[in-house]
C-alpha cells in the first residue's frame, strides 16, 4: 500500500485525530502525552486517511539529537505503516541535521509496531524517570 508523509503541527486535524483515537484505546496515552502546542508532528497516510503518526522535534540543548514522542499507529493501518513512519521520521532528522534519532515510546511499539531493533536502535530503560514512557531507543542516523 503507498503511504506519503507530512510534517504539520500538533493542531492539525490528521495530528489531532490520530492523537484522540491513541489516547481512547491505550492506557498509557494519559492527557499529558500530548505533545505541546505547536510541536512538530509527522502524519503518514494510507489510502488517504492518516494513519500513524509521531511527534518529532530537535532536542535544542543537544546539538544533532533528534526525539520522537506520542508515536500513534491505528490499529487497521497496513503491516508497512509503522515502518514507513520510521523511514519518514529518519529523514526528516537528518535533513534537519539530526545524527542521533530517539524513540522515547512503550515497549510494545519498539518491536512490534515499528520494528526498531532490527533497524539498529539500542534500547534503554524509562528516560528520566517518566511514568509515560516506558522505555527509549536511539541509533546513529546514516550519511
């Protein structure tokens, strides 16, 4: 299945819509998880409805090391889609000068829904003490 992806803002209403069917059916999407308003958030559609999504953004005090939060993959999206959001979010890091890429998600997702391990990332126990992510997962970004 083709899948294109887009940067947008939280307040998008793909952004939004992916973040409310998230926190309805996942107990660890509390009202906190939400990204701040107008963090950078990147949409991946299928068949032209959004179907997974994350926010990213640069860590400013870490120069090159980019993070990903409030990652949301529905549940119907195709095998592909988890990974296909990886891809976009890995480049769309790099472009913007990230050398390290994090995945600040729950455990379930580094596996399952977007096969990090596979692709490099090294896992780590939860990131400063932060109830909602269970664990990070990080890897050097390619040239």
């Amino acid at each position: 299945m083709q899948h294109d992806a887009r940067q947008v803002t939280v307040e998008d209403a793909d952004a939004v819509g992916l973040l409310d069917a998230a926190r309805a059916r996942q107990p660890y999407a509390r009202p906190g998880w939400t990204p701040a308003a107008g963090a950078p958030f990147v949409v991946l559609r299928e068949g032209g409805r959004p179907v997974a999504g994350a926010a990213l953004e640069p860590d400013h005090p870490t120069p090159g090391r980019w993070y990903v939060s409030a990652v949301c993959v529905e549940p119907d999206a195709s095998p592909a889609a988890g990974s296909n959001l990886v891809d976009a979010l890995e480049a769309i890091a790099h472009d913007g000068g990230g050398t390290h890429l994090r995945f600040d998600a729950t455990a379930f997702l580094v596996d399952g829904g977007l096969g990090l391990t596979p692709r490099g990332y090294v896992t780590g126990p939860p990131y400063d003490g932060n109830a909602d992510v269970e664990v990070w997962t990080e890897r050097l970004l390619g040239d």
